[in-house]
C-alpha cells in the first residue's frame, strides 16, 4: 500500500525553531533528572534512572516524529514524555506513587505510561517492548493507517532473544517502524561487548536482517534529528523498517540502586569523546548567532523553577511511605471495561 509523506516541517523549513524546542527539552531532562535523584536520596520514591548524557537520543528523534505515532521506550527515555509536553507534576506523582498518580500505584517508579501522548507502558522485563513495537506498527499497516512505531532497546538488551524476534518480524513483514539501539557502553554493570558489541556494531545485525540501518553520533542532536527524519520518512513511505544505534554514553549509574564506581573510572563520562550533548547544542546555537550564555543561564532558572515547582506541587498528594496513596478501591478498575459482578461484590465486601 503507499503511505503518505510525512507533513511535519523538517529542519531545512524552520530550523531554529526545532533546535531551540530540542535545547529546552532536553535541559528540562536534565534538570528534571537532578530534582528526582535528590527527592529518591530523600526517600520520596524506591528509586530512579537518569538519562543522563543521553537526551539528545530521546528529544531530537521525538520532535522528528508525528504526535500521533507510538513509541515503544525502556526506562531511560523520559525525553519522549518531556518533549511531547506531559506535565512534569503527572510524571512526579507517578514517582511518587501518590493519590494523583496516573498508574495508581501499580507500576514502579519511571514505569510510565500514556496513550495520548503515543507513550507505550513501559516494561520491566528488557526487550518486550521491541517485538510489542513491530507488532503495533504492522497492525498500524494493515490499517491502512499513517502513524508509524518507533520501539526502544539498550546495547545489554539485544542479547535478547525478543531483539532477534522483532528484527525478523519488521524484515518479513516491512513493518512500519523505527528499531531504536541505543548503545550507551554499558548495561547495568557490564561493558556493551559482553552482549557482542566488540565484534560488530549494533547496526550491523540490522543489516544482517535485511533491514536498513545507520549507526550515528547519539550525542549530536542535529545527526539524531536527521537520521530520524530519514527513518520516519522512510517508514511512512512503506519502504519498510530501519535500525538506528545511537551510540552515546551513560553517564551515571544504571539506577539509584547501582555503584557505577565499582566497575568503571568515576571520572569516565569525562573522557567520552562524544562530548555532553547539550553543550554541543548550545555551541552549535551560538556559533550561527541564535544563542548566548546569557539566555542559556537564564532558561535553566526559568526551567528549574518549573521543576521546583512541580516537584512541590506532587508532594502536596503524597510521596512514597505517607498515607496520601490511591485508594483500595482502585484495585478493581481498569481490569475490565465493565466492571463484572464478581468484582462489584468483591469491592463491597472491601467496604470501599
């Protein structure tokens, strides 16, 4: 079937406008990130993922995408939500597993979800999400639909058995997805080579599977964008999959519950010759005369306001350990589309 063109305005039409979207999302991240491994040291959540040196990844490929396609993510792109601009005090609250969580209580901490948003439930269990992505987008192609899937996978996770699964699908089935690999050097205690990283590239199993594939500078915003744009161009014009490995560097620890220490220099994220992503943004803005320190000083304070004040604003409902949590009752809801009898009678018996 032929798919039409994508109608988003790409980088050559309104290119200040995208990199200015892309260096305030990818600061709020950050400054996102920061707030929340301090509110976890307070013991207000059971523990958090940063992204840390990792936006450029999760920021520029969704502005490149449709606000109607679904991504499929793993814990570490909190960008997405960011950047398609779901309010920081739902994320907080799903954090702190209060009253006002969206989830109510029933999936761990950065576990998000939001279907209007184009945000699958994220998953515990590594690599599901890759062959829940292709599946989607080949029901998106049967359809005679438009949006297109782009599913999320880490550099340990493609030792998955799921990985190779999703890989042969998209091949066979052209499916309409982007096959994201994002080879941050480390899973979670391990180098990238104890999953074969050393022997090949990432990108290198895509093209063994028949499908198109890019392994680009994950930390370069622009080349992030670009190669999005080329895959999602691509996709929309049934002409089938691409896998992208982005290769860019985990600069902290896997989690709150993970001592990187133990198994890699402190100062490693220093000497990665990749660089912080959104310093390489900034310079970039500044360089063509759209960006000065001044402005960039003054849109951290701005967006770290936004931050505190989110952050308090959540706590007002609770945070992990209080008794400001969602009540019993919704442990029947969301199960069925009707609630049954069973259920109904079962709640009663609650007194709820």
């Amino acid at each position: 079937m032929t798919r039409a063109r994508p109608k988003a305005p790409g980088l050559n039409t309104h290119p200040l406008d995208v990199l200015h979207r892309g260096l305030r999302a990818m600061l709020t991240t950050r400054l996102f990130d920061a707030r929340m491994l301090t509110a976890q040291r307070q013991k207000k959540m059971s523990f958090y993922i940063q992204c840390l040196g990792e936006e450029a990844v999760a920021c520029a490929h969704t502005l490149a995408l449709e606000d109607s396609d679904m991504c499929f993510p793993t814990y570490r792109q909190q960008g997405i939500l960011i950047t398609r601009q779901v309010p920081l005090f739902e994320m907080i609250c799903q954090l702190f597993s209060n009253e006002c969580d969206p989830l109510k209580g029933r999936q761990l901490p950065v576990m998000y979800s939001n279907k209007a948003k184009g945000f699958f439930s994220i998953s515990g269990n590594l690599g599901t999400q890759f062959v829940q992505g292709v599946g989607w987008a080949m029901a998106s192609a049967i359809q005679g639909d438009t949006r297109i899937a782009s599913a999320w996978i880490g550099d340990g996770a493609t030792a998955e058995s799921d990985f190779h699964t999703a890989l042969t699908f998209a091949h066979v089935y052209r499916a309409p997805v982007i096959l994201n690999v994002v080879n941050n050097q480390w899973a979670i205690s391990s180098f990238q080579h104890i999953a074969g990283g050393e022997a090949t590239t990432f990108a290198g199993r895509g093209v063994g599977n028949g499908i198109a594939s890019l392994r680009v500078d994950g930390n370069d915003f622009l080349a992030v964008y670009a190669a999005s744009r080329w895959a999602a161009e691509r996709a929309r014009n049934n002409h089938g999959p691409a896998l992208i490995e982005w290769v860019t560097y985990r600069a902290g620890p896997h989690s709150t519950s993970d001592d990187p220490t133990r198994y890699r220099p402190a100062d490693d994220y220093a000497h990665f010759p990749l660089g912080d992503p959104i310093e390489r943004l900034k310079q970039h803005l500044i360089v063509r005369g759209a960006w000065d320190d001044e402005r960039h000083q003054s849109l951290t304070k701005e967006l770290e306001q936004e931050v505190i004040a989110a952050t308090k604003a959540a706590e007002q409902h609770g945070t992990l350990g209080d008794a400001h949590i969602a009540s019993a009752s919704t442990i029947f809801e969301d199960v069925y589309k009707d609630m049954p009898a069973h259920l109904r009678r079962q709640r009663q018996q609650m007194g709820v």
